[in-house]
C-alpha cells in the first residue's frame, strides 16, 4: 500500500465512528492545544477507514466498536492482515466485556476508553500513544504487544471498568503473603498431560478482582476482605478473572498451547501452594492495590 508523508511535528488521528456527535466530540477533544499539532480526519465505518489508509498511513487510528457492517475489532484484525503491526489502534467505546476487550488487547489495541468518557481520559490514552518515539513519521508508531506489568493493567482496567487501582510489578510473592483462603488456578497443555502453569490469587486481590467486576458494594469488598468471607459470586468471578486471562497470563510466564483447567480457593497452609509461592523461578509477581481496600497480591507460575 502508498503511504503519503506528513510533515514533521503533525501527528494524523484517523477517527472511526457512526456517530457524527461522536465523530465532532473527539475531534473537538483531539484538535485542542494539549496534544500539540494534530490533524483528524472523520469517517464512519471500518470500510471507509481502509479506504482511508490507502491515501495515507495516520499515527493512530481512534475506533468505536459496535459500527455497521465492519466491526471495530474487525478494523483492527483487517489492518493487521494487510501488515500495519506498527499502526496503532485504539479504542473509544461502550463495550465493557472483558472476554472481548481482552481479545482487543491480544490484537494490540492501544488503549480502550468507554463510553460517556472526560475530555482528560481520552488525551492521556492518545497523548501516550503520540508522545511514543518516532511517531512524527506515518507508520512509525510502535505497537508491539504489551508485555508484563503493562498488559496485566490494560486486562485489570477492562475487567473493572472505572475501579481506581495501582499494579506494581516485582514484589515477590511469598507465603508470609498468603491469606486463610486463596484462590489458586491451574493450566495444562491442550492436548493433556502434566500441569504446566499456575496462578494465585491472596483474599484481598480476589474479593477486588471479583468485586470490582460485579460492581459489588464496597462495603461488602472490605467485609470480605476483613472477614476471609468472599460471596460465591466474588469468587466465580475470580475464577472467571484467571479464565478469560489465560492468554495473557501465559505469556508472562513464557508457556504456549495450554487451557485454563479450573481454580479453587485453598487454606494458607496448602502445602503445594506455599512451595510453589517461596521456592518457584519462573514466575512473575504483582501487588494490586485499590484505594480503601489495601494491597493484594498476584503470582503466575511455570510449573
């Protein structure tokens, strides 16, 4: 495909959406002073983008999601197929399902903003994306796949849409950490055989993953948490949280081809965990933090 140079200093926006309002609210947005020079172009639909990057490549493309015709996902796969992996794509939308969201993420998105969004939320999203190096030049964004502590925010914002929160990425994971219930997933190869992974979950980092998706009371979150009594629905949707990152979680730890098996929550004392926790050196290690609930901690483990 031709790609038209833009001057240096001038970075191109292509923005997708059906909605002329919402085409008008991100140029709007996009064009003020904060981002320095940029031009937006507006179309709206999918088909209409790839038209448009025939006539020249954009630093970002800006994409709603539900659209007629080609979705926004469909946009982003199609211009990975036709071999733009350095354009970077971004998402402004109302989807919230984490499942699609992360499939979104596993195809490089850029960032996800959602719908009704503040002016400041969506400048920070582009403004990183733009502010990358080399960006004055079309086609020169970097968007390789998220790797690490990255990637595991990107997951936790999209599982928990609009809970405050801190990952901090490096901080061992020991058994002074672990909780009176825990919870604990395990990972085989598709096609059978030995466990090859494992990840872990202490009470607090369970009652806020699972609670904060099912926008539980956050009186009910530090009860749990107080008490070691997490709700049955707090805890399917920790087990659902370790299920649908099973991709990303993989390739943090640096294992392919295997399938979530199932989670349970176990006591402190469970022996195969504490080993796993103290001795394990493949593995990478998270605190989680949400403001009034206080830390937790996370750990993926090669087996």
């Amino acid at each position: 495909m031709s790609s038209v140079a833009t001057p240096v200093g001038i970075r191109r926006v292509l923005v997708v959406d059906d909605s002329r309002a919402m085409q008008a609210i991100i140029r709007r947005v996009l064009e003020s002073q904060a981002l320095g020079r940029t031009e937006v172009e507006t179309v709206a639909s999918g088909e209409a983008a790839l038209d448009a990057l025939e006539r020249g490549l954009p630093n970002l493309i800006v994409s709603d999601w539900h659209m007629p015709g080609m979705s926004g996902i469909e946009l982003l796969q199609t211009v990975r197929q036709l071999g733009h992996s350095d354009l970077a794509v971004g998402f402004v939308t109302t989807e919230t399902t984490p499942s699609l969201l992360q499939q979104a993420l596993t195809n490089g998105a850029a960032f996800i903003v959602h719908k009704p969004f503040h002016d400041h939320e969506l400048l920070a999203a582009v403004g990183n994306v733009l502010s990358r190096p080399a960006v004055a030049e079309p086609g020169a964004v970097s968007t390789e796949p998220v790797q690490g502590v990255r990637a595991l925010r990107r997951f936790i914002q999209a599982w928990m849409p609009g809970v405050p929160f801190r990952v901090v990425e490096g901080e061992k994971f020991d058994s002074t950490h672990l909780t009176s219930q825990n919870l604990l997933a395990v990972y085989a190869p598709e096609e059978g055989g030995n466990l090859c992974a494992l990840a872990a979950a202490n009470l607090p980092a369970l009652c806020m993953l699972g609670g904060g998706a099912i926008q539980a009371d956050p009186k009910d979150i530090r009860r749990a948490i107080q008490d070691g009594t997490p709700s049955q629905d707090v805890v399917d949707s920790g087990i659902a949280f370790f299920r649908d990152m099973t991709p990303l979680l993989l390739s943090q730890i640096g294992v392919s081809d295997a399938r979530f098996k199932g989670a349970n929550l176990v006591a402190r004392d469970f022996a195969k965990l504490r080993a796993a926790v103290d001795d394990s050196v493949a593995r990478a290690d998270y605190r989680l933090s949400v403001p009034g609930y206080g830390d937790g901690r996370l750990i993926f483990i090669r087996a």
